[in-house]
C-alpha cells in the first residue's frame, strides 16, 4: 500500500486517492459555488456576505493548512503520520455540511449572516485539515519526479469529475429537492468515504532524518524567513503566478452561477448541464495538457493557456445563448484549469522534500487567502458600483453584471509578468 517506487504506485493506492480526491473535490465545488447561491436565495441579496464568507473561508483555510500541514509533517503515531487527520477531518467535514443550511432557519438577517459565515469557517477547518494539509502532502509522499505528473493528472481527472458531478447532480437536487436534502446527502457521502479510504489509506514511510527537527513552533515560524524565501525563489515566484492568476478567476467565479440565474436568465438545472458539458470538455483538453507539460516548455504552455482563458473569459461575459454560454465557458474553464494542472505539478517539483505539508500551507497564502480575499471583494465592489439592483424576500441588494468577468480576465493576464522570471538565475 504504501509502498510506492520511482517506477509506480500499487493499484490500492490509486483506488485510495481516487476516492478521497473525488468526495473532497466534490465537496469543494460545492463550498465554492452553491453555498454562494444559498446564501443569495434564502438569506440577502447583497454580494458582501458572500464577499465576507469567501474571505473567511480562505483565510481559515490558509490558516489551518500552515498550521495543521506542519503538524501532519512532525507526526509520529501508530496510526501512521497523514491518515489520522485524513480519517477524523474527512468525518468532521461531512457532518459540518450536513449542518450548514440550518442557518436558514435563522429569522434575523445580520445575525444568519454571521453565523453562515462562522458555520463556513467550521466547515472548512475540518475540510482543510483533511484535504489541503493531509491528504496532498500525502500525494507528494507517494509520489516521485518521475510519476507526479500522472499522480497530478489523476488528481485533477476527479477534480474534473467532481466538477461534472457539483454542477450536473446539484443543480437538478436542488431544483427537485431544496437545499437541505443536497446538502444532507453530500455530507453523508463525505462522512462515508472518508471512513472508508481513511480506514484503507497507508502511510508512505517517513524520512529518517526527520528525528532531528525543531521544535513545531520554531519550524512554523521558519517559513517566514527571508532566507526561506532566497532558497526557493522560482518556487516562491511560481506562487505569484498562481496567486494573481487566482485572483483574476475569484472576481466572478463566486458569482457566476448568480450571474447566469439573475442577469442571463438561466435556472439551475439549466446551468448544471452547461457547466457538467465544460467540465467533461475541459477534462478531455486539460489532463493531457498537464501530462504534456510534464515534457515540453511549461512556462510557455502555462502562458498560452491564461492568454486563451482570459480571452474565453471576455467574451463568456459578451453571450447570453447556452450554446454559447458553453462554448466561452469551455475556453475559459479548460484553459484556466490547464495552466492550473502544470503549475500545481511544477510546484510540487520545487518542495522541499522535508517540509512539504509546510509549504503547501505557504501555498494557500498565494493560491486561497489572497485570491479569495482580493478576488471577491473586487467583485462585490464592481457589483454595487455597475449591478442591477434588485430586492428578494424583503432584502436590498444588487445582481451582478458582466463586467465581473471582463475585470477578472484583465486581472488574470498580469499574471503572465512572474513567468518571466522563473529560472533567470539560479536559487541560492
């Protein structure tokens, strides 16, 4: 189970990851689309609450990865290093799901406001304890420079497939069924899976240097030191990438599902199936991209695809057609999570071998704390200064306006400013 070679992986192990990367996927596409809409269609209208939860959820996340991920890294038990934060987060996650759309019930708008944000917050500490820290620095242990380019590609296979099923199932539970039985039945198969997986998942064999270490608070303190930052520059430049990349995709992402129900005119079941058609193209266009970047000229397959993605993401904010909805849709998302797959694997290259929880936890600073602090509220500000104003059950609010998209692609193409240096010296 654990044990994997320069060579490959053993079947059980894929089967493990799979499972895992698929529910928790899921799980996020949920967090990061439909709680957004809740929040719209049973509390305010306003775009700041969501703008306040995204923000919140980011920095919980972020927090929680850096600390928890340097954690899981300096874990010795007899339940191996990565899987008991994998088992117990994995259950924890799902049963704060189940409890999220209870917040309905609150009657006093200002106070169901806070409490969607605090109940996000919750929701996603134990999400990311399982899935950001543990289980991807669980990836990078059993995987070497030879095979990570495949462990990506599987990775973001069932972030694709995860994606398909967010956006064709939820739509269609939610139209039928409400929100409270979507989200009591995604919690159900987080809980279960997780059991499940966790229960199976074997850890990799821990370095025999690791007997050495200082203490944790002096190895999380480490990560902020400026000679870290000397001794893995392109690492360090290649998260400026991803975090203004980032960045220029949260301007409208938290929206868009508002954005096509409320200003286009689209209904949710429609949206499932436009969105589970881009998922299942940009599958089919991205996962050989990321294999392929693997042996060609990264830096110039990444900068093609933001060009293209900013471009889809213009011209997604200039139709109003499904067939078209789809089709910029398609050039948006598949570009976009294209650049996303080479660079995750680039970066995965670049991490040190010892503290590699800890450093994906510096990566949440630049890939979710800033975009989705930075990304939201620039979209919430676009909103109120250029939406149309509108009022549902007795709330004021604003329903967002294309320009979300044209800002954010802008936003994103300055990302294609670090490439340039990534690699134009050598690191210390």
């Amino acid at each position: 189970m654990h044990n994997s070679s320069q060579r490959g992986i053993a079947s059980r192990t894929w089967a493990v990851m799979v499972a895992l990367a698929l529910t928790g996927q899921i799980a996020w596409a949920v967090e990061n689309s439909w709680f957004n809409t809740f929040v719209f269609d049973t509390i305010t209208p306003d775009p700041r609450p969501v703008a306040w939860m995204v923000a919140a959820s980011a920095i919980t996340a972020t927090m929680t990865t850096l600390l928890m991920g340097t954690l899981s890294d300096r874990t010795r038990s007899r339940w191996g290093r990565r899987r008991p934060y994998i088992l117990i987060g994995y259950l924890l996650w799902g049963l704060s799901t189940v409890i999220f759309p209870t917040v309905s019930y609150i009657k006093i708008t200002s106070l169901a406001v806070i409490m969607v944000v605090v109940t996000d917050a919750v929701m996603t500490f134990f999400g990311s304890t399982a899935n950001d820290a543990a289980f991807s620095a669980w990836t990078a242990d059993i995987a070497s420079s030879e095979n990570r380019g495949r462990v990506e590609g599987v990775l973001n296979l069932s972030l694709f497939l995860a994606q398909i099923v967010a956006m064709v199932a939820a739509g269609i539970l939610i139209d039928s069924f409400g929100y409270f039985i979507f989200f009591y039945s995604l919690g159900g198969i987080v809980m279960l899976t997780g059991l499940i997986a966790g229960s199976l998942l074997r850890d990799a064999p821990h370095p025999e240097t690791d007997e050495q270490r200082s203490s944790f608070w002096v190895e999380f303190t480490e990560l902020f030191r400026m000679d870290v930052l000397r001794n893995n520059r392109d690492l360090f430049i290649l998260l400026l990438f991803i975090m203004i990349s980032s960045i220029g995709m949260q301007v409208s992402f938290p929206y868009l599902i508002v954005y096509l129900e409320n200003f286009v005119g689209v209904t949710k079941t429609e949206f499932s199936i436009i969105g589970g058609a881009v998922m299942l193209g940009s599958a089919i266009f991205a996962i050989p991209f990321g294999i392929l970047a693997d042996r060609w000229n990264k830096r110039l397959m990444i900068a093609v695809a933001i060009i293209v993605s900013s471009i889809g993401g213009i011209l997604l904010s200039l139709v109003n057609t499904l067939p078209l909805l789809a089709l910029t849709g398609l050039f948006w998302q598949a570009f976009s999570v294209a650049a996303s797959i080479a660079s995750v694997a680039w970066l995965k290259d670049l991490l040190p071998e010892q503290n590699r929880g800890k450093f994906l936890g510096i990566r949440m600073i630049f890939w979710i704390a800033i975009p989705m602090v930075l990304g939201p509220w620039i979209g919430s500000t676009l909103i109120q200064n250029f939406g149309v104003p509108t009022t549902f059950n007795g709330e004021a609010g604003f329903i967002p306006v294309p320009i979300i998209f044209q800002v954010g692609s802008v936003i994103a193409l300055l990302s294609l400013i670090p490439l340039i240096f990534i690699g134009s010296r050598k690191t210390a």
